[in-house]
C-alpha cells in the first residue's frame, strides 16, 4: 500500500501499544507517510518495540522505542516529557493499547475489572490529559484512540462483554475531548 498521496512529512506522532499488532501497523504506517513515531508499550524485554523502532528509523525517520505503563501517571508524564524534549512537539497522539480478560462480566474479578479498565480508559485519559496542553498551545493535533464496534452494542459473546463496556467508555470519552478541544484545532 503507499501513501504517497498523504504526507505526514514533519508530524510528530506518539503511539501507545506499538509493539504488535495494530499498534505496530499503526506506527509503520505514520512513518511511511513522513511522520517521526515515538512508540511504546509496557513491554521493552521482548525487543519487540525497538524492532518496530528501528524499522522507522530505516525509513528515514526519528523514532523512539520508550517504555511506560500507561496507567500510572508518572510514567506517562515521563513518556510524554521525553517525546516533547527529543521530537519538540507532539502532533499526533494515537491510543491503541488494549487490555482484555476473558470472562464473562459477573465472572470478572475486581482485579481483573481494575486492569481493563486501568490501560483502556484510565491510560488513555492519562495521556489525553498529557498531551491536550501540548497540542492546545501548538493549536494543532489529533489524538486518535483505537475502540471497537464491540463497544457500540452489547457484544453476543459472553467473554468479550467486559470488553465491550471499556470499549464504549473509550468511544464517549473520545467524543467529549472533541466537543472540549475542537475549537482549539
């Protein structure tokens, strides 16, 4: 696929959750369309993000490969100072981060319950809530987080229920932070 057609050229994109899957895709894909990508996960030992990193890099772009636990909010003020202080902005913040148990929602445990929803929605407010400021003084961004359809509708299947709820919750927040910080973009 290419993206000649959609330049990114001179964008500053953080991705979170890069390591595999769509996160990793997501990322290749900003760099390809001209964007330096800062990536990261919760994850570093598997060598995973920094492969994904340095792929960018031979595209001819700037990225970093940065650990974080999205739900802590030192870490993601740490993660988002290092990104502002190598790249110099953030213009493009993509959430894709994804925590899933299987269980049915009254077989979910409370600890379990506090996982899912500490990376997919408390993560993502985390770094909303780092970022919007950045990109309220630059008065340019977009933040983009990755929901699910299964978020639209109780889901059929009974162990992607407690899913579904964070997934709508993920859907909500999103367009409140659109009401809140369109006039600013």
């Amino acid at each position: 696929m290419s993206l000649s057609s959609f330049s990114l050229e001179g964008k500053k994109a953080l991705v979170v959750g890069a390591r595999r899957n769509m996160g990793k895709g997501f990322a290749l894909g900003l760099a390809e369309a001209g964007a330096d990508v800062a990536v990261t996960d919760i994850n570093l030992e598997s060598g995973q993000l920094q492969a994904v990193a340095d792929e960018i890099q031979k595209m001819g772009r700037k990225s970093l490969a940065l650990k974080a636990d999205i739900s802590n909010q030192e870490e993601v003020k740490k993660l988002v100072e290092n990104v502002v202080k190598e790249f110099g902005a953030i213009d493009i913040l993509m959430n894709v981060a994804v925590m899933y148990h299987p269980k049915s929602v009254v077989d979910l445990d409370e600890e379990s319950w506090d996982k899912l929803t500490d990376v997919n929605l408390k993560g993502y407010w985390l770094m909303i809530q780092e970022v919007s400021p950045i990109m309220m003084k630059q008065k340019s961004g977009s933040i983009i987080n990755l929901t699910s359809r299964g978020g639209l509708k109780a889901h059929a299947d009974k162990m992607m229920g407690n899913y579904a709820i964070v997934k709508s919750g993920i859907a909500m927040m999103t367009r409140q932070y659109c009401r809140y910080l369109g006039p600013y973009n």
